[in-house]
C-alpha cells in the first residue's frame, strides 16, 4: 500500500494549520475591525469588570495597570519574534521545496511558540487573580472566564 495518500492528506491538514494559525495571528495583531472603527479598549474592560464586578479597590486597579503594561511589552516582543521567525521559516520552506519534513518542523515550532504564548497569558491571570482578596476570589474565578469570552470576541 502506498503513502502517497497519506502523505498528501498531511500535508494539506498542515498547509491548512499553517494558514489558520497566520490568519489567527494576522486577526489578533490588527486593531481594526474591518469597518473603519477601533476594537474597544481591552484594558478599559477588564478594568471596569474587575472593579464593578468584583470590588477590586483603587490600590488593586493599579496593581494590575502595573502587571498588564509589563504583561503588554512581553507579549509585544514575543509577537514581534513570532512575525520575524515566520519570515524566516518561510524562505526556509521555499529553499526545502516545501518538503514534508520541512513543513512538520515548521509546525512543530509553531505549536513550541503557541505554547510559550498561551502559558505567558495563563499566567498573567494567575497574577492578577492573585491581587484579590480572599472574599473576591469566589467572584474572580466563577465570573473571568464570561469576560474573557466577551472580550474575544
């Protein structure tokens, strides 16, 4: 039996892996929404979340101004990095011939990439939750994921 198939198969699912994961990028970096006006301010929400609907105080509200600017200029360089390296690994891609083995390490230091973003995200979170007092905790940890899901989109 040949793998030709097969092979075929994978290289469309990873073609089309490395399309979404570009689009997803190209989507998260651009601040307009198609129609000439800017998204809402992230922080602006957060801020107005953590204080109405949990209680964060002046003090905290400043804590995590302090932890999303420094969070902000991580992920800034980290996607500044990404963009750089995909240049890269596009030439690299080309010089290959797109070969299979160049494309699945391709894939593979995306997925290292995506990791290491996801990670730094999650633990900004964990930062932030851990500026609440015991009391908002409950409110912190059975509300946030509501107000991430209306920020995504």
């Amino acid at each position: 039996m040949s793998n030709t198939p097969k092979s075929k198969l994978y290289l469309i699912i990873i073609g089309l892996l490395l399309l979404s994961n570009g689009a997803l990028l190209f989507l998260f970096l651009n601040k307009d929404d198609g129609r000439g006006r800017k998204r809402e301010d992230r922080r602006a929400k957060m801020t107005t979340f953590l204080k109405i609907q949990i209680g964060f105080n002046d003090v905290q509200l400043q804590q995590v101004n302090l932890l999303s600017t420094q969070h902000k200029e991580k992920m800034k360089a980290d996607f500044d990095s990404i963009k750089n390296n995909k240049q890269q690994q596009l030439k690299e891609l080309g010089i290959k011939g797109f070969s299979d083995s160049a494309i699945l390490q391709v894939v593979v230091k995306n997925a290292a990439q995506q990791k290491i973003m996801d990670q730094q995200m999650l633990t900004h979170f964990a930062a932030v939750r851990k500026i609440c007092t015991a009391e908002q905790l409950p409110k912190f940890d059975s509300l946030f994921y509501k107000v991430w899901e209306r920020m995504k989109k």
